[in-house]
C-alpha cells in the first residue's frame, strides 16, 4: 500500500489541558457527529475517517481545538473515548495517553466480550495493538518513543489506531495512522500516514520495502542464537574493525548524532535466547516476541548491514501532512480535492448533527474560515 499524499507540516507540543468547559463541549459535538457517521455512512466509514489525517485534524478544529498543535491528537481520541456508547454505537475506544496506553489489550479483551467476539478474533485485535505500538517505537527509529496510544474497534472486529511520539530535544511530535483493511503486512509499509513537521536526515525505518533483504537477515541471526549475534558484535567493536567507526564518523559528518543511530552497549540477551528458542519464521513474529525492542532491532540491522550487506532503509518515512498546504507551496501545495472533500464532508455532518443553534454557528464559522481562499 502507497501512501497517497505527501508532506510535512508543524505539529509542536504545547502543554497544559483543554479546560473544561471547553472539553465537555468537544465530548458532546464529537458525540453527536460520530453519531451522524455511523447511522449514515456505517462503522467502517468512521474507522476511514480517523486513519485520514486530513479529516482527523479538520474534525479537532470543528471542535474548537488548535489546529497545528500536537495536543489535538491526546485531547481529541480522549474527547471520543468519552463520547463513544459501545453498546449503542458498535464501536469502542481503547487506550490513551501514558499509562492508559498499556490497558488497551485488556480493554480490548473487555469489548470483544461485549461485542460477542470470537476467542481468536480477541486475540488477533490484542496482537494488532501490541504490534502497531511496537512498531512504531522500534521498527521506525526516528527519536519519536511513544507516549500515546488509542485503538478503535467495531463489533465487526475491524480497527484503527491513532498513536504518536515525541522528542524531547526539539519539541515536536509524530503521529502514526492506521487501518486495519489497509494493513497488508504489519512490517512492510503499513501505514496510512505518518504525520510530522521534522523531516530527520537518517531514520532507522525497518518497514521500508527498501528495508526486506535486511529484515531477512535479522530473522535469520537470531534463528542461529546468541553466540552468533555476539560475536558479531565484538568483530564490530574490535579496534581491528573500522567499518562500524567509519560509518558512525559519516553520520557524525554531517552533523546527525541521535543515539538511535548506535550500536547498543547491551542488549536484553534473555529476549535474544527466547527469539531463539521460539525460531521466529518472518520478522513480525521477530518484532511479535517479548524484550525485542529498539536496541535489538538497531543491533540486527547494523550487524545486517555492516556484515552482510543487507541495507535498511535510511530514509525517514513521514510522508503525509495533516495540514492542506499553503497557497505558497510551502510546505507543499494545496490539494484542492482533498480540501473540498474535507469541508464538504464536515458540512454535512454539522448540518445533520443535533447541535444547539450558537454552537452550530460557531462551527459553521471555522468551516468558513477553512474553506476560505488561501
């Protein structure tokens, strides 16, 4: 699956919280235009909507929120978690922000019962969880770890997942989107969007399809156990070797230090023995197994490359902005169909969501504001 879009735009990360009049009123909109989607155009189309960072960030300034700020997306799925009736809507919100995002594979046991899931449709949406957090916290190594991540699900045991990361350093955030009817293959570009302002020079990206001979070779090292690993690790650190040295002092040249970039001083060598022993067949079972994080997939991929030619992707994948461009170009050109869809869309479902008449004004406002001329 091809991204469609292509772009970057600011997300930065303001702190503080959506006061509370001002959240109460976003629960009860979102309420009412979720509503709306489903009884007309069904739970899928919903699902379709949140993976689409167009629509996704519009449907945060419909309810009142900053449009570029990295908040819309905590306070937003937190808005929806709160507004969504699973009984009623067929639809649930698990997970969130901090240590809420590590509840959602019981939440999502705690729905699929009341949904009347099957055993194995439960366990197929926990693996799905688990695997799109994993992911994107250590198959994409960017410096974006994960604070925040929220799964949809629908009776029918489809989802979608809206997560995103930050770095510290330069105050920006990373929004990963997912669909599950789009989802191919977990480690091969699964991705609806990406969304970021920080296009990094060299990111770690393991789901590139640039990235296949290199996930191979990392499957087969651990297939082969720790003593094998591990001495590949020393002939890299051997002041014999300069290969490890004279790539790292390339990245150093130009200017380009984050410390995702280095061989990790230790590895967790009990998830190795357990990857050994459990012979994982393909690289999402690799990424599936317990302590296999961002240093173990880093030091395969190095090993992978310096050793054994087998290249990963470099090239940061962020492709895809939530913003509608500028009349500039910058950063990059509007898209004109996507923009009257957007509008269009969310014209709709304010004119048929059952909204007071000041609030319905107010809303009918920012849409004008957005459709006007750039």
């Amino acid at each position: 699956m091809v991204m469609r879009r292509a772009g970057v735009a600011e997300l930065p990360l303001h702190g503080g919280h959506a006061p509370r009049w001002l959240f109460h009123r976003m629960k009860r909109l979102a309420g009412q235009i979720v509503s709306v989607i489903i009884d007309e155009f069904g739970r899928d189309e919903l699902l379709r909507r949140l993976a689409d960072p167009f629509w996704f960030q519009s449907f945060g300034c419909v309810l009142g929120y900053d449009w570029h700020s990295s908040g819309v997306t905590t306070v937003v799925t937190g808005a929806l978690r709160e507004a969504i009736d699973p009984k009623n809507m067929g639809v649930a919100v698990c997970g969130g922000k901090g240590r809420r995002a590590t509840l959602s594979p019981a939440e999502i046991g705690k729905y699929g019962s009341m949904f009347r899931l099957s055993e194995e449709q439960v366990r197929q949406l926990e693996h799905a969880s688990r695997l799109v957090a994993k992911v994107d916290s250590a198959a994409i190594q960017a410096g974006y770890p994960l604070y925040h991540h929220c799964f949809f699900m629908t009776v029918d045991g489809h989802w979608a997942v809206v997560q995103q990361g930050m770095c510290d350093a330069d105050g920006t955030a990373r929004r990963y989107h997912w669909l599950s009817e789009h989802v191919r293959s977990f480690v091969e570009e699964p991705h609806d969007a990406i969304v970021g302002d920080a296009v990094r020079e060299l990111v770690l990206d393991m789901t590139s399809r640039l990235s296949e001979g290199c996930r191979k070779v990392s499957v087969d090292l651990v297939r082969e156990g720790v003593r094998r690993i591990r001495n590949d690790i020393l002939s890299l650190r051997s002041k014999d070797q300069r290969s490890l040295t004279d790539w790292m002092q390339g990245v150093q040249d130009r200017g380009y230090t984050l410390e995702l970039l280095r061989m990790p001083r230790n590895l967790d060598w009990d998830a190795i023995r357990r990857a050994y022993e459990l012979q994982p067949r393909n690289y999402e079972e690799l990424l599936s197994i317990r302590g296999i994080g961002p240093g173990a997939v880093r030091a395969l991929a190095l090993i992978s490359e310096i050793i054994y030619g087998a290249r990963p992707s470099w090239r940061d994948p962020v492709k895809y902005s939530f913003a509608l461009g500028g009349k500039d170009g910058v950063p990059f050109p509007v898209d004109r169909r996507s923009y009257d869809e957007t509008i269009q869309f969310m014209q709709h479902l304010v004119d048929k969501a059952r909204i007071e008449g000041r609030e319905k004004y107010r809303m009918l406002e920012r849409l004008k504001v957005m459709s006007s001329p750039l």
